[in-house]
C-alpha cells in the first residue's frame, strides 16, 4: 500500500529489511515516527487477532490524518478532491499552520479526536506543493508541476478505502513518546551516520547498518551526500544483529 500523499524520508523503500529485523509475526508493534506510514502498510501479511500496532507523530496534522482516515474515511477523501488551484493552496496551508497546536492539545485530552475536513485539506496540499516542508513553514510556493498523491493518476477512491480497512485495529497517538532500553525490545531507528546521537546509540548497544538510498531520495544540492550516509540503528533483540553494510539491493 502507498500512501496517498508525499512524504520525505519515508522509509517505504527500506520497509522489507526492517521487518527482517523487527520479524513480521511480533506482536507489539509501536512506530514512533508515523510520517506516511511506509513501514506498518508493508508489514508481510497485514494485522491479525490480537496484535497491537500503534503509531505516533509529533506533528499533529499527520496523527489527525490518519485518526480521520481511520474513523471518517469517506468525509476525508471529499475534502481531498477538489482541482489544484494556487489561491486555495496559498488559503488552505495558512490555515493548517494556525490550528497545528491546537489540534495537538485536542488529540492529547481524546484518543479519537479528529478533524475529517483539515485532514483532506492536509492531503490535498501536501500533494500539491513543490516542496513539502512549506505545509509546515507556510512559506508561499508554486504549485508541483507534476501533482502526486491523491492527484496521481494511479489514485482511487478504492486504494483510500484500503487505508481506512487496515488502520481499524491501529491505536493512533500524537506526541513524544519515551525511549525505552529494555533488552527484549526489537527497535529500529533511521537517520545519518555522523549525525548527533550516532556515537550514543552504540555505546549503548545498537548495531548501526549503513547503506545507500535508492536514486531520488537523497537530497540533492549541497547536501547530495545523504543518501550515502543513510544508516539504520537495531537494538541487539533484532533478528540478525550483525552488522552490515546494505547497498542499493538491501541485501
């Protein structure tokens, strides 16, 4: 399954390596860092009778995304449809900036609590824009050229309805949630080898495996390098511990 709208830094691609680690048959599965959901909609053979799966974003908008996705499905995707227009585009992100702690205080006080109408807004524009990050800064941008998403060709109502099937049994959260050093936890964390924390996290017993991400997902420019720096941290309780250095193939 792919999500409906474009998400940077989702680990879709590098999903069937994880649950190599993870093992598709664990029971508790909590993804802390949501995004576009790349690793739970890939997970080998979907959720079965009482498995628990949660997941969690800080970033309020994409937990309400998903809670209304999963509980108003049908009022999301008519909010997600209307044709790609600059002015609206500008109105619709400015709006989403305003309400963005809001919404997060509403969802920490009700575990159901969501918008239906903003989260179509959400997708909508999110698959609109050149670049992703102004839904979050608000700084005026042009519209994609090439739309993705829900304005894909390969988009339909049944793909959406998908979403809301499979997310039935998922407990969704917004906010931080604590790290946990428990031995038996299985935990995969992604991010730039180098980067602050990368020392920290094997000291305290992660294995790091470095690998290149597929053309297109590094950022290009002056910080072309990244897709060679991209790096997955594994606690010790993964299946396959040793560490490795995983090319283009995931091997």
């Amino acid at each position: 399954m792919k999500p409906p709208f474009p998400y940077f830094g989702g680990k879709r691609w590098l999903a069937e390596q994880v649950w190599r680690w993870l093992g598709a048959d664990v029971r508790r599965y909590i993804e802390p860092f949501a995004g576009g959901l790349g690793v739970l909609l890939a997970r080998p053979g979907g959720p079965r009778p009482r498995w628990q799966e949660v997941i969690n974003d800080e970033y309020a908008h994409i937990a309400n995304v998903w809670r209304a996705v999963k509980y108003h499905g049908d009022q999301v995707w008519a909010n997600c449809q209307d044709p790609l227009h600059e002015a609206d585009l500008h109105g619709r992100t400015q709006r989403l900036i305003a309400v963005e702690a809001s919404y997060r205080d509403a969802m920490f006080a009700d575990p159901t609590w969501c918008d239906p109408q903003l989260a179509g807004w959400w997708i909508w524009a999110q698959s609109a824009h050149l670049a992703q990050a102004v839904v979050k800064s608000g700084v005026k941008s042009k519209p994609n050229a090439t739309p993705q998403g829900v304005f894909s060709v390969a988009f339909c109502r049944q793909a959406f309805d998908e979403f809301t099937r499979r997310l039935q049994t998922v407990q969704i959260l917004c906010g931080v949630l604590a790290n946990c050093d428990h031995p038996r936890l299985r935990i995969v964390l992604s991010g730039y080898r180098g980067s602050p924390g990368d020392e920290a996290l094997m000291a305290a017993g992660m294995v790091r495996h470095d690998f290149s991400a597929p053309v297109g997902h590094g950022v290009k420019g002056q910080e072309n390098r990244n897709n060679e720096l991209e790096a997955c941290w594994v606690s010790r309780a993964c299946l396959g511990g040793e560490r490795t250095q995983l090319g283009l193939g995931l091997e």
